[in-house]
C-alpha cells in the first residue's frame, strides 16, 4: 500500500538524573483503519471489508542494546497515536521506539538519556 507515513517523534526530558523515574512522550502520525465499512447502503446495509485494514501491530521499547518494553495492538487503535511511559535511569544510553505495522513496514525514532 502506496502511502506516506512521516517518521515518529520522541520526547525526552532534559534533567534526568540517575536512578530517577523518567517520562517519554512519541507521537506516530499513522492512520488506523480496521477495514470495515458499508460496501452498499442502499441494497445491503451490513459492514464487511470496505478498505484494507492498516493498523501499528507491535511498539519495541529498547534501553541502549535491551529490549524493555513490548506492547501488542489491534485495529481499534486511534489514527496518530501519542504513546507515554516512564522508565528507570539506569544507565546514560539510547531509548530507540520500534513501530512495525500489520504490513511489516518499520519506523523507529531515538532519544538520548544523559544525565544532568
């Protein structure tokens, strides 16, 4: 499917200080369609497959080389999504958010944690 999807944005605070709770903000401009919608509401008035399903399947969480976080999504999520969590300053190192689609299309976005 032939679509343009700007890269995913990420936020994260300036002042982290190590072993601190810090919060980080990524904003993914992706539409959402679950794919149903009335074919022919004159004749048949009933939802089927209308357009083809495009949704984020899996957002990877990874802390310098781990992988900390993995969340599972399904069509019902909303278009251009804005994800927050926190994570532990452990160490001054990388956040990469991997998004992957339900087409296996990939984009990913980095912030650096450094300490203040």
């Amino acid at each position: 499917m032939a679509r343009k999807v700007k890269p995913p944005r990420m936020r994260i605070g300036k002042r982290i200080k190590e072993g601190e709770v810090f919060k980080v903000k990524v904003r993914f401009e992706h539409p959402s369609f679950t794919g149903l919608g009335q074919v022919d509401t004159e004749s048949d008035p009933m939802f089927n497959r209308a357009i083809p399903v495009s949704f984020i399947r899996n957002m990877l969480v990874y802390y310098g080389d781990e992988l900390v976080s993995r969340f599972s999504m399904t069509s019902a999520i909303a278009d251009n999504p804005l994800f927050t969590f926190k994570l532990k300053a452990v160490k001054e190192a990388p956040v990469k958010v991997v998004f992957i689609d339900n087409e296996g299309e990939r984009w990913e976005t980095t912030g650096d944690v450094k300490f203040a």
